[in-house]
C-alpha cells in the first residue's frame, strides 16, 4: 500500500548529511569566528554576542534537523502517522521561534537584510510546524480511530 519512494531516500540522505555538517559547524564556529574578524567582516564588531547568537541558533537548527531525522524514520518505516511526530513538529516550531527571536537580537547587533530575512523565514516556518502539528494531530485521531472501528 505505502511505498518509501526515492525521493524519500535522497531527502533522508540529505537531512542527514545537513545533520552532521551543521554539527561539526557548530563545533569549529569559535575557532572560524576568529578567521573572520581577521578578515573584517563588518558585522562582526560585536564578537561576544554575535559569536553567542550564531552558536544558539546554529545549535537550534542542528535540533531542527534532529526532529526531522526523527519524523524521516517513522516515514520509512511506514508509519508517518503517530503522537511522536506530532511532538516533533512543535519542537521544531518552538526552535524555529527561537532562531526568529535570536536574529532579532542580532539585528540590534548590527543590521544586514539576511538577518530580517532569517527572522521571517523562520518565524514563517515556525507557524507552519505548528500548522503541520495540527493536521497530523488529526490525521493521528482518524487512524486511531480507524484502527478501533475494525
């Protein structure tokens, strides 16, 4: 009936990879915020802070990522429809939030249009997990009340 398709595969495989790389990012971003105050980038002039709002959210999309690894496997293994997912999903969207409100701060920091952009990208995605929460909190009720008609 359900097929994991390859589509599905490639995207995990991606989700993936982003997962590890935005975890070694996270590790090496003292040592690589060093190298780019060295190049006067302008934004910059802040270090503590900025060096503390970029480790936060990098730390917040590595969770992102996370819960998305998490929902990848219930997709493959053909349940996408359970209460885990829906715990994922407002995850997401508190940590989407999280990274909205901390580029917020950094665009006191210091203001750039990828930083406004960020804000609203995020706060967007934020409100979208929240949506997704809903319809698989229903999509969760049908099932489970399908499973009990049988």
């Amino acid at each position: 009936m359900y097929k994991v398709s390859f589509i599905h595969r490639v995207t995990k495989f991606l989700v993936d990879a982003m997962f590890y790389s935005g975890i070694v990012a996270c590790i090496a971003l003292p040592f690589v915020f060093r190298q780019l105050q060295g190049l006067g980038v302008f934004w910059l002039n802040r270090s503590i802070p900025s060096l503390v709002v970029l480790l936060a959210s990098g730390i917040c999309a590595v969770y992102i990522l996370y819960q998305l690894k998490q929902m990848f496997k219930t997709l493959i293994g053909k349940t996408p429809f359970v209460h885990e997912n829906i715990s994922c999903f407002r995850r997401c969207g508190v940590a989407s939030f999280i990274i909205s409100a901390l580029f917020v701060i950094r665009i006191f920091l210091g203001f750039t249009p990828g930083s406004a952009i960020i804000v609203i990208i995020f706060a967007m995605l934020g409100l979208f997990s929240l949506t997704m929460k809903d319809v698989f909190k229903q999509a969760v009720f049908y099932k489970e009340e399908n499973d009990w008609t049988v």
